[in-house]
C-alpha cells in the first residue's frame, strides 16, 4: 500500500486546530497543540498558525463552529500567494467522514487529524515486514469507514424524488456507490487477509520467545520520545535508532544483556501517546506482546517534558488496558541533565507548579512514593547510570529466582 496520508508533506506547511472545553482548559489544548506540531515535524510539514476555540465540544458537522471555520478559510485565502501557501490543516481530534468532507468543502486544502497523522508517521517508520503490515492494516481500519468521502463528486449523478435527493435517498443508489460498495468489499478483504498474516506473525514470535531460554524479560515502557532507545543502547551496548523524533522507534528490539554475571533479555517497545488511535493499539498487538510476557516493566520518563506527569498517567492507563497494571514494574526517571526549574519569590502564594519545583524537591517527592522502585538518571550524559545497574541486576535476580528456582547456578560467584 502506499504511504497513507501526506507523501508530499516535506514541502508543505500547515496550521493547526484544536479546542479549549470544560475537560480540556487552554493550558491543556496549548500542550496537546505542542505534541501535534511535534507530530507535524516528524512528518515533515512545518506549522505555521494555530486556531483554537472555546466550546463545549467538537461540532458533529464542521468540528469548530462556522465563525472559527470562517476565520480558517479567510486566513488561508490571504495565504494563497506566499510564497509557500498553507497545504493542509491538521485537527487535534478524530474526526469522522462528516466532518472531513463539510470541512474540506469549505477550506479546499487537504485536511487531517491527529489519527491520520500518526498513521503517516508509523508508514515513514515502519522497516520490518511485521511492522509494515500492522501499520497497513490501521490504516484500512481507518480509511474504511471514511471512504464515502472519496466518491461525493459522484452524489450529483443522483436524481428523482426525496428530500435533497443524492446518495441518502431510498431508490438512488448511482454508480459512485456501486464503486463504493466495491471499494468498501476490496478493503474488508485487504483487512482479513492482514489479520491473517499478523496470526501467522504472531505464532512465529510466541515460538521465538518460547526459544529465548530460561532468562527473565525486561521491557522498556514510556511514552514516545523519553529515551528508551538510549537506554537500551548504553545497557545492551548495541546500536538501536535513536532519534529527537516522535515514534523513531517503531519495530520492537530484543536483546540480551548481561549485567554482572546475570543474563536477561532487554526490550524497546513502540512509545505511547495521548489519543492513541484504538485500532493502531490493536493492529500493533504483536509487537505490545513483549510488554505483556515481560517479567519486569522499566517505564522510563522524560522528567524533563513540562508534562511528565500526564505522559505518566497516559501510558499507565495504555498498560492497564493492555493488561500489565500488575506486573511487576519502576519508574526510571531520564534526562535530568536537561530539567529546568525557576525558584519562587518568598512573598509569592500562588501554588507550586512544576516550574518552580526544584529536581531535589522530585526526587524526594517520588521515592518518597516509591522506594527504591524510582531511579533518576541521564542516559545520555551517563549520569547515576551505576546505580541503575545495580537496581535493575537486584530486581532481575530475585526475578529469575522466583522464576526458575532450580536455576541458581547463575549466582555462583
């Protein structure tokens, strides 16, 4: 299949549209507008203008109501003749078929959603056969409902009696359907013989992780772009893609890593992220396999990021629905070289924000919360990197223990 949404994005610029709501305030909305750009980037479009509105919800019919769609399209007209116009305006949010046709209607540039975009991503990234194919997959599941779009040109061959006539008309059924229909047989088709390959994927991978020997499974967990990668480079001394880049991982990396004289399997797992497309989730079940079989989860944090602690919640609700809330796991907070912070004035009442709370104050707060389930570290600057050794060789020791009893010849020293 070819790559799914904006081939062409790397000379494209866009804008962005997001919405401020009673669930989401506009300091939320300002930071999930920072990830879409960011998404943008990785995709190769560079953003140029962002459009918010404050509403109750989405609009059913055009997502933003019709003065901030109004103000859209007025923008991109005054664009037109710069020198690189606007080619695409990318929302927040899924939006359905509906809302995709009413808004391309009234802008006439291409448009996309947060989903469309990360499955454009997961295409550019996907290297091994297995990924290649879960991505294909999402993406049918994706297009498949919305596919009606393609054929509105044909509604005006309709006729007859009916209210507005066209395609939603009992007796109507024209030939822009008929190749709808035939389109919508052809991708349900596509989509089984997928999940077929996948099965048979899926069987080959149990059968290789039945064939790892008797070793304990660690997985390295986290949101996307928080530094797994690095991690596993500098403990398995291999050299696995890292990249300032949303999703630089996407095909999942095993490898063996002996610290002491204890050998353990290590994995890279696909980041998470907010609003994670449910049918990627489920096209990707093969490779969240190593997170559901490992014995040891390593949730590594960017403490960094001005929002760690929303990432945190999101991958934990992602592993809960994926059935890993209890397993045993630790949080490996990375990049402390690069946690910036601003001391309050003494006078100053307002409450304590992650700005003005200093890396002592984290760290006390935290393991406060976790014990020794809770490491702060630099992968790249190689900072505490000992300390997070021994912790991870203790809980893999009394891991294989628990595991293999009758195995502790592993232990002689």
């Amino acid at each position: 299949m070819k790559e799914f949404v904006i081939s062409e994005a790397q000379t494209e610029t866009a804008v962005l549209v997001g919405l401020i709501t009673k669930e989401q305030d506009e300091a939320k909305t300002k930071e999930y507008l920072d990830e879409l750009e960011f998404l943008a980037d990785t995709a190769g479009a560079q953003v140029v203008k962002r459009f918010t509105q404050r509403v109750g919800g989405p609009s059913s019919i055009t997502y933003v109501g019709s003065g901030k769609l109004e103000e859209i399209r007025q923008y991109l007209r005054a664009e037109e003749d710069a020198e690189r116009p606007v080619g695409m305006v990318i929302f927040d949010d899924e939006l359905s078929a509906k809302q995709i046709r009413n808004i391309e209607a009234e802008l006439k540039v291409k448009i996309l959603d947060r989903t469309s975009l990360i499955l454009d991503i997961f295409a550019m990234r996907a290297q091994t056969a297995n990924a290649k194919t879960q991505v294909e997959l999402a993406q049918y599941r994706y297009m498949l409902p919305r596919l009606q779009r393609l054929w509105t040109h044909l509604e005006r061959q309709g006729g007859g009696s009916g209210s507005g006539g066209g395609k939603g008309s009992v007796g109507l059924r024209g030939p822009g359907e008929t190749q709808l229909e035939m389109d919508q047989r052809i991708i349900r088709q596509r989509i089984t013989l997928l999940k077929q390959r996948l099965e048979e994927i899926d069987r080959q991978k149990t059968t290789q992780r039945k064939n790892r020997g008797r070793m304990v499974r660690v997985a390295l967990v986290g949101y996307t772009n928080v530094g797994k990668s690095t991690i596993m480079n500098m403990l398995s001394k291999s050299d696995v893609f890292a990249e300032n880049k949303l999703f630089a991982t996407l095909d999942t990396t095993v490898r063996k890593v002996v610290i002491e004289n204890l050998p353990f399997l290590l994995a890279d797992t696909v980041g998470f992220i907010r609003k994670l497309p449910t049918d990627l989730v489920d096209s990707f079940k093969s490779t969240l396999d190593e997170t559901r079989e490992a014995d040891l989860l390593v949730h590594v944090v960017d403490i960094s990021h001005p929002d760690f602690e929303e990432q945190i919640r999101v991958v934990e609700k992602t592993l809960a629905d994926l059935g890993c809330a209890d397993k045993p796991s630790m949080i490996v907070f990375n990049k402390i070289d690069n946690y910036r912070w601003t001391p309050k004035e003494e006078d100053d009442l307002t409450p304590m924000t992650r700005e003005n709370v200093s890396l002592d104050e984290l760290k006390r707060t935290w393991m406060a919360r976790m014990g020794d389930n809770c490491l702060f570290i630099s992968a790249t600057e190689r900072q505490n990197i000992d300390e997070f050794r021994d912790v991870l060789y203790k809980k893999v020791r009394q891991l294989h223990v628990q595991k293999y009893p009758y195995n502790d010849f592993l232990y002689t020293v």
